[in-house]
C-alpha cells in the first residue's frame, strides 16, 4: 500500500504539471499524422483534380521555380508527389525572411504536368506546419524542442504508472473492465479513464520513446552504433573533384545516371548542387524500405563529370543503422499504412480524454464539481451506431495487429541482433563512466 500510494503520487503530480500539455502534444500530433490531406483541404489549388499526360521535366520544373524566385542562390530540395493529384514541393532551406527560425524553410509547390508554380509559402506560416510545429517545438524554438523532448520522457512514466495503478490482479480483472455509467457521472468518468488508458497504453509509450527519440538523436546513435541516421539526416557532404565546365549535368541526366544501381527504385527527392563543388544528392524508395517520403537510399552524382560518387544502399546497414530507420515512420504510423496512421490519430485522441476525465474526478475530490446522473437514453441511436463502427474499427485492428505480427516475425532476427547490440553499447557507456570516475579531476 505504501508502494501504491507513491505511485499514485506521481501520477497525480505529471497529471496536474504536464497533463494539459500531454494533451496538447496528443491533439496536435494527431491531427499532424494528415498534415498533407489537411493542407490540400485548408488549399483547394494544391490538389490535381484530373491529371493529364505526362510529368514535365525536372529541369523545366527548375526553370519555372527560378524564374518565381530569382534572388533565391543555392541548393533547392525536389520532393515528388505521394499520388498523381499532388503538387511537387520544391524546399529551399534557409530563407533570409525566416533566418533566425528553427526550421522555416520555403516551400514552393509546382504543377509537376505544367510546370506551373502554384503557391510559394513558408514553414510554419501555414495551418498544417503552424499545428506541427506546436507539437515538435510548442513554438518556443530550442527551447520548446528541448522540453517537449522532457515531455516525452514524462508521458512514459505517466503511462507506466497509470498502467500499474490500474492492475487490480486476477480476481479483480474482470470488474476492472466494467463501465459503470448507472453509478453518476464520476464514476462513469473514472472507468471510462482506465479502461482507455489501458488500451492506448501501448500505442502512447511507443508513440512517446520514438517522439523522445526523435528529440535526442544521440541516444539511439549511442545504443545502436549508427550514426548519421536521423530523420531529415542527408548523408555526409561529398564535394565535387572534377574541374567546372560549360556541359553540367542536368536534372534529368542526373536522376537517370542515379537509376543505374537502383533501377526499379521510385524517385522521391532530388537536392541540387551549391556552387561549384556541390553535387546532386537523389533519394530513391526500394521495394519493402519502411520509410515512404524520406527514404534512405542515396545516390551522388558529380554535376560536371557525370560520375557517381558514392551511393548509400539500406540493403547494406548493419542492426544498428536499420533499427534507426524505423524511428521516424513508427513515431508518424507510415510503417504499418493506412490503418496504422488511423490508430495513431486515436491514440492521440486519447490522450485528451484521459487527461478531462481525470481531471475531472481530482476536482470531484476536491469538492468543485458535483456529481450527477448520466442518462444514455437519449444517447441510444448514437451508440448503437457506435457499436457498428467499433465492430468495424476492431476487425481492422485485427487485421493490424496481423500485419504488426508478420512484420515482426519478418525482423525478429535484426531486432535480437539490435538489442544485443544495444546492450553492448550501454555496457560500454557504463564502463566509460566508470573509468571516468575513477580518474582524479583536474584542477583548471
């Protein structure tokens, strides 16, 4: 009992100091999970209502951004379409408008049949990008990306706690899954508090050790032995060794040379060089690479000799590297589809429910609110309805939980090698430490 209380201590303690942000951070990466449908539904002119013919080249694609913005020297990053009704977005990465942000990049969206520039926006300065970026940095810059990293170290022993207080041991299991609305509204509140705290459970603690991770890239660079592997990390900056001439290699010849290793690969991003000893960087998607906008596999093509300079193929990445590949898409549920980004969104629904309904029998306790009857009479035709959707939803989470399944007997191997792995790199952390400590200080 002592041991109980103390844990309801530090539930209660991270719901009254963080619960509002827990919430808030559940609600925004929720919505964030569609943040392109939400875009090309806040802005009707970025969505292709019927596609005709062929792309146009990248090169003229080029030419149209330059001439929208002539002022603008440097590196600009080509990002392909998802569907056959999207715009391509060209990213152009610092900005002198918004230098001193975090991340503000301008994003300029090309018409890929005409070459048309539709919008020319930046980051942040949109719903969809305002909303991710209350949810990455609570718009505080480095100081927000910091605590919401602390937040998401938080939401894990607030989960953690949560599911201990709940177990009620074997006897009591079945009552502990009761909802009881017959017995006032506190009490409806507070099972309807564990019973989706229980079932979100899972979801928010991977959702909150791969948001974490994401926060401090060093921590699975440690564990895992890879390095260079962080979402948005583009590789190692290889430099031009050829000497500049009057025929530099186009876009289109570029990503063509790049094919050669990777024919069957789908084009997802071309980086253009800046100045003379820049090169291409392309980004190809392989058949079965988890990651579905920001692949891993890279190809560098020398703009005035033609030559592939080097090439950056998953196929090749030890346990290590591979097990950090699948921090990004696991965190924003594009590892397991479709269904696997919807599931996400209810998870971080929940966490707004959890955090009303708990607060709301703490204020119960405290006596600022009264209890009082629910009646579900009126409620009935909503809830046999429903009841139709959960048997809907539960056969495809089902279907889900199969796919997961097959996805891990698929990668059990790489995930007993990746432990393994992470073990000996938190031995040797340990072992360091301990030689540090044991050496006398110096005295500056």
């Amino acid at each position: 009992m002592p041991a109980r209380a103390a844990w309801l201590r530090i539930h209660l303690y991270l719901a009254l100091s963080a619960g509002f942000l827990f919430a808030l951070m559940g609600l925004t990466g929720s919505i964030s999970v569609y943040r392109v449908e939400l875009d090309e539904l806040f802005n009707p002119q970025l969505v292709i209502e019927e596609p005709q013919g062929n792309y146009q080249s990248l090169d003229r694609i080029m030419v149209s951004v330059h001439k929208a913005h002539p002022d603008r020297y440097g590196s600009w990053t080509l990002e392909m379409p998802g569907s056959s009704h999207g715009m391509i977005t060209v990213w152009y990465d610092k900005p002198r408008e918004t230098v001193f942000e975090l991340y503000a990049p301008l994003m300029v969206s090309v018409n890929p049949y005409t070459a048309e520039v539709v919008a020319s926006r930046f980051w942040g300065q949109t719903a969809a990008t305002w909303l991710l970026d209350l949810h990455t940095q609570l718009r505080l810059a480095r100081f927000g990306w910091n605590a919401v990293g602390i937040l998401g170290l938080l939401l894990m022993i607030s989960v953690a706690t949560g599911l201990y207080l709940w177990w009620p041991g074997i006897t009591g299991l079945r009552s502990a899954l009761k909802i009881r609305h017959r017995a006032g509204m506190i009490q409806f509140a507070f099972d309807l508090h564990r019973l989706i705290g229980l079932l979100s459970a899972p979801a928010l603690l991977l959702l909150a050790f791969t948001g974490f991770l994401l926060i401090y890239p060093s921590v699975p660079e440690s564990l895992t032995g890879s390095s260079g592997m962080e979402h948005g990390e583009t590789g190692r900056t290889i430099p031009s060794t050829a000497i500049p001439n009057n025929h530099p290699v186009g876009l289109e010849s570029a990503e063509f040379i790049a094919r050669g290793p990777f024919p069957r690969a789908q084009l997802r991003r071309v980086t253009t060089p800046a100045g003379n000893a820049g090169i291409y960087r392309i980004n190809l998607r392989q058949d079965g690479e988890i990651n579905q906008r920001h692949p891993f596999t890279t190809v560098w093509v020398d703009r005035w000799s033609g030559h592939i300079k080097e090439v950056r193929n998953p196929a090749g990445f030890t346990t290590g590297e591979t097990i950090a590949t699948w921090i990004w898409p696991l965190h924003t549920g594009e590892a397991l589809g479709a269904k696997g980004r919807f599931l996400w969104f209810v998870a971080g629904q929940s966490v707004f429910v959890l955090y009303v309904s708990g607060l709301l029998r703490w204020l119960y306790r405290r006596g600022m609110v009264k209890d009082r009857d629910v009646n579900l009479a009126a409620l009935k035709p909503h809830f046999y309805r429903l009841i139709k959707m959960t048997r809907s939803m539960s056969l495809k989470l089902f279907h889900l939980i199969y796919l997961l399944i097959q996805r891990i007997i698929q990668y059990a191997p790489i995930i007993r090698k990746g432990w393994a792995a992470s073990f000996l790199g938190l031995k040797r952390m340990l072992l360091i430490a301990k030689t540090h400590r044991q050496r006398p200080g110096k005295i500056n």
